[in-house]
C-alpha cells in the first residue's frame, strides 16, 4: 500500500479533534520528526491524543448507564381502545 493511501486510511479512522491536533504543524507530530511520520509513529500519535476522549466518553457512558431508565405509564384497555379507534380513523383517511 503506497505511504499517503496507508496514512490517509489511518487518520479516517479517528475524530476531527484528535487528527487536528496530531496534525498541527507547531505543536503536532510534524514539529516533534524530522521526517514524515511512518505509519506507526502516527497511530501512536493519534491514540496518545484520543484517550483523553476515550476516558471522557467512557465517563459520560457509565453516567448515562446509571440514569433510571425510561419506562412508560401503563395504559388503561379504555385509552389502549381510543388509540386504536384514532389510528383507525386515521387510516380510513388515508
């Protein structure tokens, strides 16, 4: 695989943010070499700047996942029976 398709297939795989930063020219992974990255070089770029992310979305997961769920009201079989009458009425329409 030729070197720009290998690392253009590389960079897609990660989040604006992190390839943003990992390709700056002052303060990125080009200021750090003296030759163009190889492939390897960059990936372990781009992991080091995308773990602050993971670790930020790993924590807003475990406090969604500790969030009650949703759970809907129980229906009475009179207001089961009007939904169907207007969905009917509604297909009829139709």
């Amino acid at each position: 695989m030729e070197y720009t398709t290998a690392m253009t297939a590389l960079i897609a795989e990660y989040p604006v943010e992190v390839i943003e930063k990992v390709t700056d020219p002052v303060h990125g992974i080009a200021a750090k070499l003296s030759f163009l990255p190889k492939i390897a070089q960059m990936k372990e770029a781009l992991e080091a700047e995308l773990e602050p992310y993971r670790k930020a979305w790993l924590a807003e997961y475990e406090k969604r996942k500790a969030l009650p769920r949703y759970t809907p009201p129980k229906r009475t079989p009179e207001e089961i029976e009007e939904v169907r009458r207007i969905a009917s009425s509604w297909s009829k329409q139709a």
